[in-house]
C-alpha cells in the first residue's frame, strides 16, 4: 500500500525556520542575527556636521586601493560609554588603534591628530569617516594633519569596509562589555600587532605589516 505523507503546516515550516537560523547564528564569529544601522543604536544627528565632503569626491586612487595612505576610520564602543578609534589603511588593512578618554568631538580630533602625525608623509592623503558627530570638527583635524576628511553616506557601512570587517576581528579581543577605559594604549598597540601580523587572503596571505612595509622602501 501507498504511504501517504501529510505536508508540513505553515506554522511548523515557520519553527523549523526559526531553529535553522538559531544554529547557523551560532556558528558566527560576532553571533549577531541582525545587521542594525549604528544610528538606531547610539549615534544620531546624521546630518548636523558642518562641511562635509563626501565619499564620492574622494581621489579614485583610495577607490582602487592602489596608493596608500588613505584610512577609514571609525569608534569601536564599550560598556559605560567607552570608546576606542579603529583606524585601517586601505591599501595594506594595516590596523591603528588609539585610547579615548571621552568621544566629545573635541577629545576624539585630538587623539586622532597626534596619532596621525606620528605618520610619514606618504601615508597621510586622506581619512573616511562615518557621520558620527564625533567628526564635528573635522576642520579642525585637516588643519592640524593636512589630511582631508571624506564622509560617507548615511547607514552605508559598507563604504568604510574594512574598517567594519576588522572591527569584527576586533571583538574578539574587546566584546560590547569590555570597559574601555580600563584599557591601556599599550595593550591597544599589542591587539594590533596582532592584527598587523595576522595573513590575509586578501593580501594573497600577505600580512598588513609587511605589505605596508614593502610599499614604503
């Protein structure tokens, strides 16, 4: 005799669902089932910074990644609002981290102007940049590095790539409850040797550090 098999119900197809997505969410690095835009979260005012230029008048040379020195950069938060800058070279993912004592526009310029100065020359030509009001005085910046600011578009993470992917790696070392201020910038520059000295594929399993090295000689 013929074994008749009933179909499943809408609501058991829906539950089988929701266990399948449960276990692959479980096998992600950030466990994260939902990709939410940073303002619903935190940030807002998108739109109140004065004199931004936008991504699509950055030079086509940081577009391709051919030259380096341009830098994505963006603020990697903690638990009691503490925040530490990420900042990532295009051409090598070549990874800086810099301490915060608070993320006032203020105090986020000037960590991020002392650390870039610290840079040769070659690897100052531009800086991409979320609409966080942390940048308010972007001006201010590109005064004291002569690096401009190009800001991307609203919710378009995806603009500033690799600074986002290694914000990723970066939780693994810092998770959402890491109090960031008890962190030292000591310890910030060991995480990102770590980083720097990590292969990527993308590099053809080159490391930042040595590709970075290899374009500056």
């Amino acid at each position: 005799p013929t074994r008749e098999f009933s179909r499943p119900t809408f609501a058991e197809n829906c539950r089988t669902y929701d266990m399948l997505k449960k276990e692959l969410t479980a096998h992600l690095r950030t466990r994260r089932q939902m990709r939410l835009a940073k303002g619903a979260q935190t940030r807002t005012g998108q739109g109140q910074i004065l004199d931004m230029i936008s991504i699509r008048e950055r030079p086509a040379e940081a577009e391709d990644r051919a030259v380096p020195g341009h830098w994505e950069g963006d603020l990697l938060a903690g638990a009691n609002d503490t925040n530490i800058v990420t900042l990532v070279e295009r051409h090598s993912r070549f990874t800086m981290l810099v301490k915060l004592a608070r993320r006032d526009s203020a105090t986020v310029v000037a960590a991020l102007a002392e650390r870039i100065s610290t840079l040769p020359e070659e690897l100052r030509r531009s800086l991409t940049w979320d609409q966080g009001k942390e940048m308010a005085r972007h001006r201010s910046f590109t005064i004291a590095t002569d690096l401009q600011v190009y800001f991307c578009d609203p919710r378009s993470p995806w603009q500033r790539g690799s600074n986002e992917n290694t914000n990723g790696l970066l939780r693994q070392y810092f998770p959402r409850t890491t109090n960031l201020a008890l962190v030292s910038q000591d310890q910030l520059d060991a995480v990102a040797m770590k980083l720097n000295q990590r292969p990527r594929k993308t590099l053809d399993f080159e490391t930042p550090a040595d590709r970075l090295h290899r374009v500056l000689q």
